[in-house]
C-alpha cells in the first residue's frame, strides 16, 4: 500500500501532517519561543555577557518606574508611535480611494505608490539622511524660498518631527495595500443600490464604505502600532537617539543598554515590558475583529 488514494497516506493523515509541520514547529521554537523564554530568565539576573549570571529576581523590573532613561524611552515611543499612526493610516486610506477611481494605468499607478515599502530600509534611511542634512536638497529648497535652514537632525524640536515624516513616506504605500483590498472586497451591489435610493458622497462613505472597512481599518491599526513600537532602523540609523536622546526609542534603547553598557538583565527587562506590550495590543485586535466578525 502506498501513500496515494485509499492507502496509507488515508489512515496517517494527522501523522503525515505533523511531520510536513516539524520544520516550521522547530523554527518557531528555536528562534521565537526560546529567545522570548531566555529574555525573561536573564530579565531575572545580572549579567554582562562576560560573567554568568547572578540571580536578582524582580530587581529589574521594580527600578524602572525610577529609570530615567527608560521613562523617558517610552514617552518618545508612544509620541512616535501616536504621530505616526494617524498620519500615515489617513494617507493611507486617501491613496487606496484614490486608486479605486483611477481609470487608465491602473497597475502601474499601484506600483509606483508601493515602491517605497519594498525599498530596504538601510538605504532609504540614509538617503532621508542626506535630504535632510544642514547643506541637503530640502533646506536647499527652503533658503530658495527665503527662509534660513532648519537644522533638522541636529535639533532635539526638529530630529524627532523629522523622523515622522520620514515614516509618513514609508509606511503609506504599505498600509494604501490593505487599504486598497478592503475596498475592493466590498461588493460593488452595495453601492449600486446606495446610487438607486439617492445617496451620495459622504452618505456613502458614512454608511456603506466605513462600516464595510472597519475589519481593514482594524487590523491597520493594529498592525501600524505594533510596527511603530518595533521600529528601530530609522532612529539608530539617522539619529543614534539623538540629539540629546530625544529620538532615542525604546528599541534603541534595548540594542545600546545590551550591547554598548553590558547590562544584559536590564536590556531585557525592557523587553520583556516591550514584548508585553505588543501582545496585549495583538490580543485586543483578536477580540475586535472576533467581535466584528460575530
């Protein structure tokens, strides 16, 4: 009897799928179950990579109210993150409308709003960098203007602005996608019959498209949240959480605690409230979208 029909591969079903599973099971254990584990083993420690560790239990967790450095991380995050999320999921959401309107040239208008979210991050990092560099192309426009130059990164009031903006580019062609398919999901006989009973423009979009986009808009707000509060590239890049620690993330502040200070228990105390964080978030989106779904 061989695997094909009626034979084996019948009776061994669950067998043959746990066994096509293995690599993926493997994966997620290896490399995001254990290091989440170890994280909250070493949060529980003092440890400088060069000596073992010495058990400190919640010593970590109980100093971060008092932890300047990582108050004020996590203030700079949630602004970040709050100032980029409503930006970007707007823009995002006139772009997707806008190309459900567009009649000719449909895919290549698609694809070039989407080429800025498939660019690696480095290099579109460093290329913001120069443009917004003292002697750089944006103050070149702005002094052809009349106005002096803006020191944009090397400012504390300027860096973090610059920073969002820098996101705002990004961030919008990739959330214009998820956009772009809630609309298309919502069936065009809604609309018609919307057009039928009079309705228009706002009417429209208060009765019909809003509340057909609220799974969409849902899980683009979640997913643009937990993305802000994971960024990392941008800030250590661009600004090195300066100046004066004013775009210093609370990511960055876990790469440089780690492996500029040595304080491996510390780093991974803010971890473990990071990942904690980025759970409970993903969990209100499951109960959301179940809700929405019931």
């Amino acid at each position: 009897m061989g695997i094909g029909r009626g034979g084996f591969g019948r009776h061994h079903r669950a067998l043959w799928g746990a066994i096509f599973a293995l690599p993926a099971l493997a994966y997620i254990l290896l490399f995001q179950l254990y290091p989440i584990l170890f994280s909250f083993y070493i949060s529980l420690h003092d440890y400088d990579l060069l000596s073992d560790p010495v058990f400190v239990g919640f010593k970590h967790f109980a100093a971060l109210p008092q932890d300047r450095a990582f108050v004020s991380s996590l203030w700079i995050t949630v602004a970040y993150v709050v100032y980029t999320v409503v930006p970007v999921l707007g823009l995002s959401f006139l772009l997707a409308w806008a190309l459900t309107q567009v009649r000719t040239s449909r895919a290549l208008w698609r694809t070039l709003l989407f080429v800025p979210s498939v660019l690696p991050i480095v290099t579109v990092a460093l290329v913001w960098k120069l443009i917004f560099n003292v002697n750089g192309p944006l103050n070149d426009a702005v002094a052809f203007l009349g106005g002096s130059r803006i020191p944009w990164l090397n400012s504390s009031g300027y860096a973090p602005l610059a920073l969002v903006i820098m996101s705002w580019w990004h961030a919008a062609s990739y959330y214009m996608i998820i956009f772009l398919a809630g609309f298309l999901a919502i069936p065009r006989d809604h609309y018609e019959a919307a057009a039928i009973d009079g309705a228009q423009g706002l009417q429209v979009l208060r009765h019909i498209t809003l509340p057909a986009m609220q799974p969409t808009i849902a899980l683009a707000v979640v997913l643009a949240t937990v993305n802000g509060l994971k960024t990392f590239a941008f800030q250590q890049i661009v600004t090195d959480g300066g100046p004066a620690n004013s775009t210093q993330i609370l990511t960055l502040l876990i790469y440089k605690t780690s492996f500029s200070y040595l304080d491996m228990g510390r780093a991974s105390a803010y971890s473990v409230v990071l990942f904690g964080g980025i759970l409970l978030i993903s969990l209100v989106q499951i109960w959301f979208l179940r809700e929405r779904n019931v």
